[in-house]
C-alpha cells in the first residue's frame, strides 16, 4: 500500500494494478457502509458507531479519489480511472446520507441498497481492468 500512495499520490503514472487496489478499497468502503445501513434499518446499531464509521468510511472513499485524481493513466486506463473516481464520489455521497441521518430506518435500507449498487459497479470496472 506505501508504493500505492507513493507512486499514485505524487500524480505519477498510475497502473492497472494500483487502480484495481484503489477500486477495491471502494468496493470495500460501499459494502461496510451497505452493512452498517441495514444494521440502522434493522434497528440494531447505535448512532455513535454509525456517524464514526461512516465519516471514516467517507474519508477512504475520498482519500481514493484524490490519489486517483491526481495521478496520471496512459490512455487505455484514463476512462477506467476517470469512473473510479466517480464512483468514489458517489459512494462518499451516499455514505454521507448515512452519517448524516443515522436514525433513519427508512432512509438507511435505501442507503444499503445504493450503496450494494455502487459496490456492484465498482466489481464491474474493476473486472473489466
């Protein structure tokens, strides 16, 4: 993980190996953020807990997109990267719903739900490196 954010956080060159682990962080960061969701809408979960994790889990999602945004691809990974950073973005939105209303019960199952979605996209792209 140091290389990653040597190499990558320094707006180097970044490679199909390197964005495939960034991906994975947010395939990561959108299933724990899904579980946490349907832990609120079940009822079982404390609030403390879930703005904690969330904020956290929205700070790794960002962190990801700022390594990715400043690195640099070769033309066969740019549009590879260019939509993990987009689905970075949405999973810190949605895992920001989250932290925001951790009380919600009807709120968090559509939380869990979009966030199943954008961890689902995320294993498609990151596949199809």
């Amino acid at each position: 993980m140091i290389a990653l954010i040597g190499s990558v956080g320094c707006g180097g060159d970044i490679r199909s190996d390197e964005l495939s682990r960034s991906i994975d962080t947010l395939v990561s960061s959108a299933r724990e953020g899904a579980l946490i969701a349907q832990g609120v809408a079940d009822d079982g979960t404390k609030t403390t807990f879930v703005r904690v994790r969330a904020r956290e889990l929205t700070e790794a999602t960002d962190h990801e997109a700022e390594k990715l945004s400043d690195a640099s691809a070769d033309q066969a990974l740019e549009s590879d990267k260019k939509a993990a950073v987009a689905l970075s973005s949405q999973i810190s939105d949605v895992l920001g719903q989250l932290q925001v209303s951790p009380m919600d019960p009807v709120s968090a199952s559509k939380v869990a739900k979009h966030l199943e979605r954008l961890a689902d996209k995320s294993e498609k792209l990151q596949r199809d490196l």
